[in-house]
C-alpha cells in the first residue's frame, strides 16, 4: 500500500530506497504500542508510539536501539504513522497520544513527532 502511495511524488528508484526507513517495525507490535485505525470498518490508518530511542525505521534499518526512554527526561516519538489519503480521515497522532497517556508501562508526559 505505501508503494502505492507514493507513486504520484516518487520515482521507482526513490521508492525503493524508501524501503531502508520505512516498513513494519516489529518492536511496536511486541511492545503493543502500534494501532490500526478504522472507520466503519475500513482501514484508516496505522502507526503508535515507542518508548525505545529508536527514531525511525523498520526492522532492517541501520543505527537501531532497543534502549528504553526515560519518562521524566525524554519524549515518548510517535512511530510509523501511516495515513489513508481521504482528508476526512484524521486524528492519528492524536489516536497515538491518547495511547501514550492511557496504555501500560511508564507514562510520558511528552510526544514528539520526528522525521528521517
């Protein structure tokens, strides 16, 4: 679907290299902090939040790091945010906060949004 996606802004070669940062992360999923999101039952999005300092990436990624982040001093980071084009479909680093504030494990204070 991301290939998909990415066609009208993106050459083949570039979506290809778009492989290296992105696709599943499997340490959200272990960690149960990956979501997806429907709307009367059609797939809206995906994406959660890590506690680990790992920025970005997927499992094949260089430079990864399983060390946990410290809640009194660091952000949790919004992760792997994938969203459906239609414009009427958002609220997903909002779904992504509300998680962060309500699931188990440390409570973060602080979210923050980074990119590659």
């Amino acid at each position: 679907m991301i290939d998909e996606l990415q066609k009208p802004f993106l050459d083949v070669a570039q979506i290809a290299a778009s492989r290296a940062i992105m696709g599943l992360d499997t340490q959200l999923i272990d960690d149960g902090t990956y979501f997806v999101v429907e709307i009367d039952g059609d797939l809206a999005g995906c994406g959660g939040w890590s506690r680990r300092a790992t920025l970005y990436g997927s499992d094949q990624t260089p430079g990864r790091s399983p060390a946990l982040l410290n809640p009194a001093t660091d952000a949790a980071r919004v992760r792997a945010m994938y969203t459906h084009p239609r414009p009427q479909w958002c609220g997903g680093a909002a779904h992504a906060q509300s998680a962060v504030s309500q699931g188990s494990g440390p409570i973060f204070p602080v979210l923050s949004i980074l990119a590659p």
